[in-house]
C-alpha cells in the first residue's frame, strides 16, 4: 500500500447533476478526514470517521452532502444536485488514531485530491 | 477554537537565498504544530511537526521550524531555498485531544533563478 488514494482525480460535471468520489486510505488507518480546498486558501474540515462512525460533519457539509465509510475502509463523498460553489478540490486523509487523548496528534496523510468542476 | 495565520499569501525569493514563511495561531490550550508542502498537482505532504520537546524542528528537505510560545508563532525557515521548493506551503494547529487540523490559507513560495 503506497498511500491514500483518490478518485476520479477530475470531474466535470452540470449544474444539478450528482457526484460522488471515493477515497481509499492507507489500510491500517482507523481514521478518515474529508477536506475541502477551494483556489488560494487552506484545506477546509468537512467530516471525518472512526472506522465505519462518522463522529463529526462540518458546517459547511450541507444536506445536499453525505459521506460513508460502511465497511471502516474505504469511503465516498456524494454530492447532489451540484451547485457551482461546489467547484473544489476534495481531499481525503487518513491517520492512525486512539479514541482520545494527546495521543491524538493529528497527523494526516493525504490523497492527491479529486478536482469537481460544476459548469 | 483554534485558527490559524499564514501572514504572507505570497513569497519571491531568488534561488539559494534564504526564506521565512510565517505562521501565527491561536488557541486558549496546548497545540500541535504542522507544516505542510503541496508541489504543483500532488497531495500536501508533511514537511514536519511540533508535538512537544526541542522547540527548533528538523523537517525534509532542510526545512525547519521553531516553535515560540509567547508570540503563537510557528515560522518556516530554510537557508538556501532551491528551484524545486517552488510549492504552496500550509501551516496547520491541531487542539491536543482534539480530532482535526485547522490550516492557515498558505503560502505560495516561488523561487527565481
């Protein structure tokens, strides 16, 4: 296993339609992130899952967003009925992380990204 | 919460010259410190980290950082930059006990020969 892998890297896609992405991390990590990056800023937190449970969403991951990661490995991030302001880049991390505690450092290993353009 | 502030959106330096990209956070607890690099068309890739200790931090490709407590600031440094370092560079914090990295908006380093 060489790292966190993303696809499709690029998607174009109409107004309206639906997307989803997947992401496959690196496979002893308990631990998935979905971040969102938008041109000329940082990665922005969208959700991340303990194995299968998604623990928390962002608020910026309205309704018309869902992820999953039913098996505790690999996850997809929907989007329905895309809006242009969707137009970003998706990123997927993975970590091995206990539960809580300083334990917890944060560090993340990062996919290449899936880039959505909505027209 | 925390946050986080890279002061610079963009740095021109010329090659073999040394460079600075700043970082600033904010946070009311003990943190965790990253830096990130993200070359044109790849994943950001860690470039090193703070959890605790030395102050000073050795990261990859001669990059190092030094943690400062009173100002909140984690600054990049390196001595001589070279063409290849040409990236965007993201300062991330992390909350100890908490599950996510916050990252600062980036700062893109270009180096000129």
């Amino acid at each position: 296993d060489t790292g966190v892998s993303q696809n499709p890297r690029h998607k174009i896609t109409k107004r309206g339609q639906n997307v989803t992405f997947r992401c496959d991390p690196i496979s002893e990590h308990n631990r998935l992130y979905w971040y969102r990056q938008t041109l000329g800023q940082g990665p922005e937190f969208l959700t991340y899952f303990q194995n299968e449970a998604q623990l928390e969403k962002s608020r910026l991951l309205s309704d018309r967003f869902s992820a999953e990661r039913p098996k505790g490995s690999f996850s997809t991030l929907e989007i329905q009925r895309t809006e242009q302001g969707d137009s970003a880049m998706y990123l997927c991390a993975s970590s091995l992380e206990g539960l809580a505690g300083d334990a917890n450092t944060g560090e993340l290993f990062f996919g290449e990204g899936s880039r959505l353009t909505v027209l | 919460a925390q946050s986080v502030t890279q002061l610079d959106s963009q740095v021109p330096v010329f090659e073999e010259a040394p460079v600075e990209l700043r970082c600033n956070y904010s946070s009311s607890v003990s943190v965790y410190l990253f830096w990130y690099v993200q070359y044109p068309n790849q994943g950001l890739q860690l470039l090193l980290k703070y959890l605790s200790g030395s102050t000073l931090v050795k990261g990859i490709n001669g990059f190092e950082a030094e943690f400062n407590k009173s100002q909140t600031s984690f600054h990049l440094r390196k001595p001589s930059v070279h063409i290849s370092d040409t990236a965007e560079y993201f300062c991330a914090v992390n909350k100890r006990g908490a599950q996510k990295l916050v990252f600062g908006q980036g700062t893109r380093l270009t180096i000129n020969p």
